[in-house]
C-alpha cells in the first residue's frame, strides 16, 4: 500500500510542469518524504522496527529522487541503526559501506554520523575500549553552539559506561542535562529526544551513586517527561527506574509491585504490538 502510494505521488509530481516559488525551495516530494521520515522516527521509537525500516526507506527513495542528499543519507543511517536493533548485522554492514561512499563521493561531510554509526556497532560488539575511544573524540570535535549534539553524546558515552565516569565528566553531565532541561522547558530543544534520553541517563547514574533522593526527583520527572511525550512503548525504562530505586532502598514491597508492572507491561506490548 506505501509502495502503491509513493509511486501515485511520484508520477504527480514528475508530470508538473510548473511551480510556484515556494515549491522551488521545498516541492511536494520533499514535504512527502518528510512525512515518511518522521513516520519511520515514529515506529522506532515504538519499537516497531520492520514498519521503521519501510517509511525510512521510502523517505529516502523520496529524498534521492529530489536530490536532498543530506536528508538521503540520515535517512539510510536510521535505517542501519534499525538493522542494528534487530540484529541483522551482515545487512547493517552493506548498507553502511554504502553510506561511507556515498558521503565520500558526494563530499557531505557526515563523518561524524558515520563514526557514531560505527561505534553503536562496536558496542553491540562488545568492543567497548575502542567504541568509547570513537564517542570522546565525537564529544571533544563540536563547538560550544553544537550544544545539543555534543551533549547527545555525553549521555550516550554515559549510558555505555555508568560506573566509570570521573567526577568531572559526572559533572559535565549534570550541567549538560540543566540545560537540556531548560531548552525543553523553553520549547527550544531541536531534538525532543534528547529529553527522555538524558533524564534516564543521569536518573540511572544518580542511583548507581546512591544519591537517593536526587535520584528519585528525576525519576519522578523522567517518568513526567515521557507521559507529556507520550513515549508509551518505551515505558518499560521507566518501570525499571522505580524498580532499581527501591530494591537499593531495601523496600521489597515497593519493588515488588513494580516489577509486576514491569511483566504486565511487556505482555500488553506484546498483545497490543
């Protein structure tokens, strides 16, 4: 039916044979592609990887077709990190050297995407020294109004690396996460999901410092943030934060329970997916 729909709207947009001035700067297969992008951000957020994979195809196909080659290439790195999460290793390779070409020969200057790329992939490897050698070099290469994408990360350095901060990295990151806060709370974070990333990322490491009760105001806020974003199927995050807050509290009952929810959220998932 996607495939039935982007071949109707190709063939429209092809045979005009005029535009408005507008539409010189962004036709209509651009604002379709656009569409399908955030439709495949989306099902990966749901977890709803195969449906993903589609629409970011398709709004790459889209993009390629305009000649918006930027946006074709983030679109064919989404779609690798999707392979990675449904461990199709040998698929996410191709389609990775591909875009290491393809960046190269068009001379995008997407190295630093790329290199991100390569290192989730070592990661998953369990590669661990050479990844993080990878992610510090990425925090240290963006200036000071690349906020967002170096603070991105910053707490994805973290996240791989919860016991091994030094207390000024620590501290980097509570810095880093204020103002994420306030730039969300200004409505001016670019990328939303920033936000619930960050807010588990610094909950998990408050907890892992026995910062109880720090740790428990950002989990309560994290659990806010993604009520606001609706973050639905990732809500397990959140359950296992509460879970985690009173097993170290020793307070079993409390626990208990959310580990119960913790179950019968992941067989709604599992009924409703």
């Amino acid at each position: 039916m996607i495939k039935l729909a982007v071949s109707l709207l190709l063939l429209s947009c092809l045979g005009c044979s005029s535009t408005s001035e507008k539409s010189y700067k962004k036709t209509d297969v651009e604002s379709r592609a656009d569409e399908y992008s955030l439709l495949g951000d989306k099902f990966r957020n749901e977890k709803k990887y195969q449906d993903a994979l589609t629409y970011y195809q398709t709004s790459a196909d889209l993009y390629l077709l305009k000649g918006s080659k930027e946006k074709y290439l983030l679109d064919q790195l989404k779609q690798c990190l999707v392979l990675l999460k449904m461990e199709m290793r040998e698929e996410f390779n191709l389609l990775l050297s591909k875009v290491k070409t393809f960046n190269q020969l068009e001379n995008l200057a997407m190295d630093k995407q790329i290199s991100y790329m390569e290192a989730r992939a070592l990661y998953e490897k369990g590669n661990k020294a050479e990844a993080n050698v990878i992610i510090q070099n990425l925090i240290k290469s963006y200036r000071d109004d690349e906020f967002e994408q170096m603070a991105y990360y910053q707490f994805f350095f973290a996240s791989q690396n919860l016991s091994l901060l030094t207390e000024i990295e620590f501290r980097q990151l509570e810095l880093s996460f204020e103002e994420i806060k306030k730039l969300y709370d200004s409505r001016k974070l670019q990328n939303i999901e920033l936000m619930p990333f960050s807010a588990v990322t610094i909950s998990q490491l408050y907890l892992g410092k026995g910062m109880m009760s720090v740790a428990f105001n950002h989990i309560s806020l994290t659990d806010k943030i993604y009520l606001d974003l609706e973050l639905t199927s990732k809500r397990d995050q959140v359950l296992q934060l509460y879970v985690d807050y009173y097993e170290k509290s020793s307070d079993s009952a409390r626990a208990t329970y959310y580990k119960d929810l913790l179950v019968k959220f992941h067989e709604l998932m599992s009924k409703y997916n």
